[in-house]
C-alpha cells in the first residue's frame, strides 16, 4: 500500500471537506502552477509523467490536453467523467466520497493547462449523494478562492458545475456523455471530429475520468519525475485498483501501476475466503476479457494486460469462486450489454440483444456447442463493427467466457 | 389536464437552466426536479418542459425513454434499486432479489399494490465492495442480507 | 478531371478522380462501384450507424465507414474482400433476424435496399431460432403515412430529414437498445408540406404512403421522368404508371409521384402538393370533345379545328387584332408558348393575347414557389407582356380562344357566362372539365404536363426539357398539336407563319 502522506484517497470518509484536504497540502500544487507555470510547462509537466486516462481507454492525460486548439476564440470545456457504471468498478466513487477537493484541484490544473473556463462533471444518476457532496465541496473551494473568477489573484478563474446523469451506462463514452450533457439521448458521436477541437457544444473539449484528474495535484506537487518513478515507464504513478467478488477484503487499493494482479488479489485483498478457490478473475470491469487462476502473474498496466488478452479497463478486479455458474456469468455479461447498448449501431442493437436471447434460450431449454459457436459468431459481427467501444466492450468478455469456459457451459447447456 | 411545477420546483428548474449555455442541456436536471415533485413524468408534463425548452415534445421522449431513472407512470412512495451485477450476482444477488420479490408480491418494474415500494433492478450501482447491495431512495445499502433486507422493507412500509 | 479541386484516389484498383470534399461512398458510386448502405443519404447528414458500408482502407486496421471518409490524394479503398463481405453479411443477418418476412404484402418490395442487399451481399439462412420482437406494425404517424415498426431499420433517415428539412421535427427514436423505435409525439403528428419524402428515402418499408399501399407491386411501375408543373420551381419527378391498366376514360393510372434528384433545381425533395400533382393527372379530366356541353360524337379534334379556322377567317384581316381575343396559361411549354405568339400576336389568326393562370399561393420558403404555374418565365422569355384577362375585354372579340380552365377560377361565374354570352364563337382547350365546358360553342380536350413533351424555365431561369412521361388518352392532343393543327387548317404551314 502506498504511503499514507502521498495517497489519493484518505483512510476515512470524514476527511474530505477543504480544511482536511488543506492539511495535506491541498490545492499547493494548483497555486504553484497557476502562479509559476505557464499552461504549456503544466502539460509538459503532465505528459512527461505518462500519467495515462484512468477511464478505460488509458489515453495519456496529457496529451488529450495539447490537442485544444490554442486560437479558437469562444468558449472551451473540461468535462469530468463522473459516469462510473462499469460493472466492478467503483474507484471513482471512492474519489468522490473522501477526495472531492483532489478532483477540483486536478479540474482546476487541466482547465489552466488546457485553456478551459467552464467545466461540467457528468456524474452518473446513481451516485447523486456523492454529487450533492462534489457540490458542497465545490462550495468550499469558492468561498476560499480556490474555484469561481480570478483564481490565485491570477487571471485564470473555472466554473464548475454538477450534472447528474438519469440512467445510462454508455454516457461513459465520452462522446455520448457529450450528447447526454447537450440534453441529447446519449448516443456516441461519429469521430472525427474529435472533442477536443468540436466537443460539447461544438466548442473544444477536453474529457477526463475522476481518478486521471485526481492524480493531477501529485504531479504538479512532486515533479512529473516522482510521479514517472511510481508506476512504469510510459505509465505513471499509481492507480486506484478496485477488488470485488471474492475476497476477504474487497475495496479499493492504492498502489502503483504494475503492482503483479496476483499480488493484488492475494496480499492486499487477502485472496479467495477460507474454503473457496478462485475460479476465474476479471482484471478491468466486465468488458474486460475473463482470466484463468493460472493466467494473473503479471503487472497491471495497460500495455501488459493487452498482452495478455485482455485489458486494465477501469481496474476494477472481480475474483469470481469456484462453484459459479459461468453460464450464470454469460447470461449477466450478456444482459448487461443488451440492456445498455444504446440502440444506434446496427450490430450492438440487435447482436447483443441475440446474444442475449441465445443464452437464456441455453439455460431454458438447453443447447448444444453449436450455440456456442452461434454465439461466437454473434460477438464477432459486433466487434470492431461499432462506433465506439461499446462493441467491443460487449463482445470481447462474451467470446473470453466461451473461449475459456467451454467444457463447463457445453455441460451446463446440454444437462 | 395541464402540468404545472410548484413555485419552488419553478424557482429550482429556472436555477438549473442558468447552468447551461443552451436550454436543451438543462433537460435532465428539469425532469430530475419535475419527477421529484410529481412522482412521474406525464405526457403533460413533457408538453410542459419541452416547452420550457424550446422544443419539440418528441424531443422531450426520446431523452425521457432512453435513461432509465425516469418514470412515465406513477411509481410507489419509495424506491428500491436492487444491483444485480457481476459482483453483487456472486454475493447472492439473485437470492436476495428473490426474497424481496417474494416478500412484497411484485416483480421488478412492479409497485406494490398499497403504492408503498417499486421494485426495480439496477445493473452496477459502483458499491461492489459491499455487495449485494441495494439502493432506497438513493440511499446505499450493503452487504445486505434476507435479514436486512426484511428490516428495510418493514421500516418503508412503517413510514410509508 | 484533374487538377485543383478534385482529388485522386483507388478503388478496387481503378483509379477514380473525385471532386474534394466527396465521401469514398459517393466516389465509389461514380467509379460504378455501388456500397451498399441504409444511413447514408446524400441529402443529409452522415450518421455512420448502420454500418453496412464499412469498407477497407489501405493503412487502416480496421474497417471504415465509406459515407463517413472523404477522399484523400492516394486513398486506396477495397470494397469487396473478404472482411468487407463478411462485415456486410453480418449487419444483414443482424437486420433480417430482427425483420418480418412480409415481402409479399410490403409496398417496398422490389425498391427495398433490404431485399436487394440481401440478394447481393446476404444470401444466409435464417439462424434466428428466438422470436422476433414484436411491434406496432399500422401506427398513423399522420399526413398519410403509415409506419410499421418492425420493418423500420432504424436509419433514422425520417427523424434526420424531418429536424433538418422540414425543421418540424414531428419524429424521433424512442426507447434505446433493441427496444428503439421511431415515433410521433402524441397530437404531434407528421403534418408538414415535405412529408411524401420520408416513403421515398425509407430504404424498407417502414414508412408507406396510405394512399399507395397495396394498389400494386413496384416491379410493374415505369417510373417516367418529367417536371413538375404545379409551381414555379420546376422539380424533377418521376411520374410512376402501370401500363395497360388505364382509367375507364383511357386516362393514365399514376399510382404515385416521386421526387428524382437534381442538383440545380430541387435536390433530393419534392413537395407534397407535386406529389398530389397525380390528381391534376387523373381526377376530372375531360377526354371528349364537346359541343355546346355535350359530347360531340364522331367528330375528331382535327376536324373541328377547321371550324375554329373558319371562324378566325371570318374575321377580317384589319379587324383581327381587336375582335379576336386568345386566352393562353403558363402552363403552356416554351414551344407551345413560341408557337402561339408567332401565331397569335404576330401571324395570321392574330388577335388580342390575354393569360389566366391559378392565383398565386404561399411560397413555403423551400421548394414551393408563390407562383403555382410552371413556365411564367417562359411566357416573358417568349417576348409576351402577360396581361390578365379581363372579361369586358373577352366580351369585345367576335372569335374567343380559351387554353386551360383556370379563368373560371379567376371571376365570378355569372360574369364569365355573361361575357361569353356576348362573343359569337367561342372556343376552349382544357384539360380538365369545368364551368367553361357549356359556354363555348366547342370545348376540346388537350394533354396534361405529364402527357406531353417540351420545355420549361423555371423561377431561377432553369430551362428543363421533359418528354412525355405516357401518352395521353387516344384522341387528346396536347396545345401544341392544336396551334399547329390551327395553322394547317388555316391553309399554312409553319413558315408561313414567320414570313409574314
């Protein structure tokens, strides 16, 4: 576990109002660079540190932020994705509870960076609690200056507002999330043009995910070089790692970047609870393609769990037991994406929905390999067929599950 | 029959409206703050926002029908959102939804007949360290248990 | 084709030249190579769902989308390999699954890109075991349209062409995932001038025209291109008949009207009221020639004309520019017109040239024009100074010409009647039957637009020839075989006309 005097997130849920969060050191990082930096060294610093998207996508911060149109006349964005649905995946949620003011500080260095005046976080509907606290926190940061017009005394001053979402887990594909905020259905947009030259209100947008923010103030405070140091290179510091699913301690973990997955599981969530075995291990949200007990030896980081077939996603980790049904966990895959797809691409709305269809047919009246190989099929018309990454989100996790769990779902089908 | 929003919950949605470079974009919000004084969203209702909003009713549908919080019929006095995800469905979601099911006489989607509690089901609601886990009303539960559960329910119907 | 402006790219090996600016979909088009595609609409904006036009581009690992990539200098685009053809399978399987098998009773059958996409791209079996969702299937979305939710593929070209067009916006996608449907707002149904387009660019049959369901099958339409007569703006439409399945009264049979693309004049879109034009067509037509109201039985057009030339003879030289009054119409095409002032105003049955056309309505501020005849800036390009007719002047003539029947709607009828009671001869060439049928001494029929041949300038100086779409009814000439028909029986020819 990282040291305490460094972490993001505070031990306790109290400690997130501006005078804890001022205690350790906050809203320094924010002053240095609005006072001593230029916004071109404050993304410099940012890219240096290879600090990459901690949504999913793992695009680098820093990089997102030098694509805002220097010139454009007019208004610019920050949109803040506050849209944390991904089954397993509950970091976010975390910064939200006991680090708001880490959020706002990291919001406040990227709008000055980017050249942004107005931000929007777009926090999904079922965290509204949390919005009402990101609100109050907001509150605080203005009163004390820190947020609202003239900044530090400087010029640069941000305006932030909260937006709570009604119910829609492709709003965290950040084009969607776009169209939700402009007060659309939240369907992803064709790209290009991409937001950062025409995003929300057809203006340049920058759109980054809670935690990615929320690392900002760390790397402004200890230099882009400490943050490089923590993780790996070519993906900085540390990451907030989400254990669920068996464990006997699930939570989230504040560790560097390629922490081993199975030092995760094992010694910081203290593994599967006596008597049960791990079964299969889901390393990054449900999108994320399942993993075998014997296939977790390696380092979280985006480039390793590419390579090992699957991905770092959202890092939320699901430890799923022996004894799970794995058609039990293909038939909520399934459900879960026919019920979220948005409807807009013609193999999402209607693949997902035959997936689904097709293994609930399986677990009613039984099936044979042929199914399976139907359903393979089904996920291959989706994948790379699709707008955004939905589809590939949905049909990635559904071909891992029959890929790896063959024998069993044959059994379960055929009974 | 016309809708029309309290003072206050006028005062609120002119507030919200103020956030936003377009009307359009106030949309969620305003039928955040007209499902929470109505219960629902009526045909009316959406007449009236669209208005509000310089826009096409249909507008106002196709936003309403896409997002699943919001509701075109009335629902009960309270709320109970049951996540049924992978890491709740591994703590036994499944049972746990069940037992409410059983117990209140209503499938999810339904309210009870005393227009105390709607069932519904939700797919991740981000509280998987504690799952199975439940929302009332937007308030957070878990891990929740039958017993808890049962203790949940009593207390709505008590109060409601 | 080269140089600024265009761009060069490879499509299946050929090398095509495109102007800038051109999606690879529309470049491929030109080089003959048809992507197939629902969203895609030239006359509106590019949404990218449908996903049947995916295509390969050198360099890129994935598929595109062909409506959503411009041309660059050096593109190298494949349309037809094999992970093309798969993508496409995959979407049509993907559509068919979720599409009832009613083709035979579906007004699109046989224009459906669905089932010409299926025959060229698909050719599967059915793998959908699981029921298909069931949906409203006659939903009155209003102006005359039918929607069927289960054939709709949700392109959402209707909702697109409605925001975007028209900006009434009457539809919109409802629900999302599988549930997606398009629908109206309850009390707001589609009620625009424009709304005949949404059956035209619904690549299913998703969306159908009541007054064209189940009245034929598209294979047995000949779909005819002609212009517009009933504005100023002069579109391009097919007129779409069935041979050999004529009225009772040998009019033609126009089961609908559609809108044919044309750039300079009226885009992808027609008007409502050109698409009701098929009333004008076959609605109150008069096809015999009558004398004195009553239908004048084995008497052909060209023999009554002689009495026209008669009476026009019978008029002296000098007094003809006074006591002979010709009523014309623009209506009329350019050669009509051309061959009425060399007839009328400067040749031998010269006389006083007068016009009555249908009053002017509303422009809408798209395609419909205030004026609601086609070739008003034919009749002044022709060198008339059209004037209205008045009646006192009508009164005045000895020999009365009257082409078309729009003057009776211009007056009073028992101001009509009295004015031509006062002239002794009296004649009409109309269309359609009317008031003016009993008043004149011999009413003869003559063609409608879409029956004829010839030239119109539109509003904006657009001259646009046009053929016949189908011949008119057996014995019905057009005006333009009765002004010549006139000069015969006025002992001319054609160059006489000029040389005096």
């Amino acid at each position: 576990m990282v040291e305490s005097e460094v972490r993001l997130l505070p031990d306790d849920d109290r400690s997130w109002r501006l005078e804890a969060y001022l205690r350790r050191n906050g809203y320094q990082a924010a002053r240095r660079a609005l006072t001593t930096m230029s916004p071109e060294a404050v993304v410099a610093e940012v890219c240096k540190a290879q600090l990459r998207g901690r949504g999913g996508a793992g695009f680098p911060a820093g990089t997102k932020w030098s694509f805002v149109p220097k010139d454009a006349a007019g208004p610019k964005y920050l949109c803040v994705n506050a849209d944390e649905g991904e089954p397993g995946t509950f970091k976010d949620r975390l910064v939200l509870l006991r680090a708001p003011h880490a959020l706002l500080e990291g919001m406040l260095i990227a709008a000055y960076g980017a050249g942004l005046r107005t931000a929007y976080v777009y926090v999904r509907a079922e965290y509204a609690g949390l919005a009402a606290r990101l609100d109050e926190a907001i509150a605080e940061a203005r009163a004390a200056g820190f947020l609202g017009g003239r900044v530090f005394g400087t010029g640069f001053g941000l305006e932030v507002v909260v937006h709570l979402g009604a119910g829609a887990y492709i709003c965290g594909e950040e084009t969607a999330l776009l169209e939700s905020l402009e007060g659309r259905r939240g369907q992803p947009r064709l790209k290009p043009p991409f937001p950062a030259t025409v995003g929300l209100f057809g203006a340049p947008t920058v759109i980054n995910n809670v935690e990615t923010l929320a690392a900002v103030p760390q790397i402004l405070a200890r230099g882009a070089d400490w943050f490089l140091g923590r993780g790996l290179p070519g993906d900085g510091g540390t990451r907030l790692f989400g254990v669920s699913g068996a464990v006997r301690r699930p939570g989230v973990y504040e560790l560097p970047v390629g922490t081993p997955l199975r030092t995760l599981i094992e010694v910081h969530a203290g593994g599967a609870p006596d008597g049960r075995r791990v079964k299969a291990v889901i390393p990054g949200g449900l999108s994320a393609p399942v993993l075998l007990p014997d296939e977790i030896d390696f380092p979280l980081d985006v480039a390793s769990l590419a390579r090992a077939g699957s991905m770092l996603g959202s890092a939320g980790v699901v430890v799923i037991p022996d004894g799970t049904s794995m058609l039990d966990v293909l038939r909520l895959t399934a459900r879960f994406y026919a019920h979220e797809s948005c409807g807009k691409c013609t193999p999402c709305r209607i693949g997902t929905s035959w997936i689904l269809k097709t293994v609930d047919r399986l677990r009613r009246d039984g099936g044979g390999p042929a199914d399976l190989d139907h359903i393979l099929r089904l996920a291959d018309g989706i994948r790379g067929r699709t707008l955004c990454p939905f589809g590939e989100g949905a049909a990635l996790p559904i071909r891992a599950l029959i890929l790896k769990f063959r024998g069993e779902l044959e059994q379960a089908a055929a009974r | 029959m016309s809708y029309a929003p309290s003072p206050a919950a006028l005062a609120r949605i002119e507030k919200t409206m103020a956030l936003y470079p377009e009307k359009l974009a106030a949309i969620l919000p305003v039928l955040r703050v007209v499902q929470a004084e109505a219960g629902f969203i009526s045909r009316d209702a959406e007449a009236w926002v669209a208005a509000r909003l310089a826009v096409e009713p249909v507008r106002v549908r196709e936003v309403l029908s896409f997002y699943t919080l919001f509701r075109r019929a009335p629902g009960g006095r309270a709320t109970l959102q049951i996540c049924r995800n992978i890491s709740c469905a591994l703590a036994g979601a499944e049972d746990i939804l069940r037992f409410i099911s059983e117990k209140l006489g209503i499938e999810p989607g339904e309210t009870t007949p005393d227009g105390a509690i709607t069932l519904v089901t939700a797919e991740c609601l981000g509280h998987c360290d504690h799952a199975p886990c439940l929302q009332v009303d937007g308030v957070d539960h878990g891990p929740v248990t039958r017993e808890t559960v049962a203790a949940i329910i009593e207390e709505l119907k008590a109060h409601g | 084709m080269s140089g600024a402006g265009t761009v060069g790219l490879t499509i299946d090996g050929r090398p095509v030249r495109v102007p800038e600016g051109t999606n690879v979909l529309r470049a491929a088009g030109q080089a003959g190579i048809a992507i197939p595609h629902f969203c895609f609409h030239p006359g509106l904006e590019v949404e990218g769902h449908c996903r049947m036009c995916l295509v390969e581009i050198e360099g890129l690992p994935k598929l595109e989308l062909s409506c959503a990539t411009l041309v660059r200098e050096g593109l190298s685009v494949r349309t037809s390999t094999e992970r093309v053809r798969q993508a496409r399978r995959d979407v049509l399987e993907f559509l068919l699954a979720e599409h009832p098998l009613d083709c035979p009773i579906c007004d699109k059958a046989g224009e459906c890109l669905l089932q010409d996409y299926y025959d060229l791209h698909g050719r599967h079996a059915g793998r959908m075991i699981e029921p298909r969702e069931r949906r409203e299937k006659k939903l009155a979305i209003g102006r005359k349209l039918i929607l069927d939710r289960e054939r709709c593929v949700l392109c959402t070209r209707c909702v697109r062409f409605l925001r975007a067009y028209t900006r009434t916006g009457e539809l919109g996608i409802f629900e999302r995932g599988l549930r997606s449907e398009v629908g109206i707002f309850e009390g707001r149904p589609v009620d625009n001038g424009y709304s005949g387009n949404l059956v035209d660019i619904c690549p299913v049959g998703a969306i159908t025209a009541e007054d064209f369901r189940f009245k034929t099958r598209a294979w047995f339409l000949a779909k005819r291109p002609s212009v517009c007569p009933h504005c100023a703006r002069g579109c391009a439409v097919s007129v779409e008949s069935v041979r050999g399945y004529p009225l009772a009264d040998g009019v033609q049979r126009v089961y609908r009207i559609t809108a044919r693309e044309n750039a300079a004049v009226n885009g992808h879109w027609i008007c409502d009221l050109g698409r009701e034009g098929r009333r004008d067509i076959e609605d109150g037509r008069r096809v015999r020639l009558l004398r004195q109201g009553a239908p004048a039985s084995g008497l052909s057009w060209q023999a009554a004309l002689t009495e026209v030339a008669r009476a026009l003879r019978q008029v002296p030289g000098p007094d003809r520019a006074e006591r002979v009054a010709v009523v014309l119409n623009s209506r009329m095409t350019c050669e009509e017109l051309d061959l009425a002032k060399r007839l009328f105003v400067s040749g031998p049955g010269s006389g006083r040239v007068f016009f009555a056309d249908r009053r002017p309505g509303p422009a809408d501020g798209l395609l419909l024009t205030a004026d609601r005849v086609p070739n008003g800036r034919g009749v002044l390009e022709a060198g008339f100074e059209p004037r209205p007719a008045d009646l006192d002047g009508l009164a005045a003539s000895r020999v009365l010409l009257v082409f078309g029947t729009a003057l009776a709607g211009l007056h009073d009828p028992r101001e009509i009647a009295r004015s031509f009671a006062a002239v002794p001869e009296k004649f009409l060439f109309a269309a359609h039957a009317g008031p003016l049928d009993k008043l004149v001494d011999l009413a003869f029929p003559v063609a409608v637009p879409a029956e004829k041949s010839g030239t119109y300038v539109n509003i904006e100086g657009i001259r646009q020839s046009f053929s016949r779409a189908f011949e008119p009814p057996r014995g019905v000439p057009a005006e333009g075989e009765i002004l010549i028909g006139l000069v015969r029986s006025l002992g001319l020819s054609l160059g006489d006309l000029d040389a005096r």
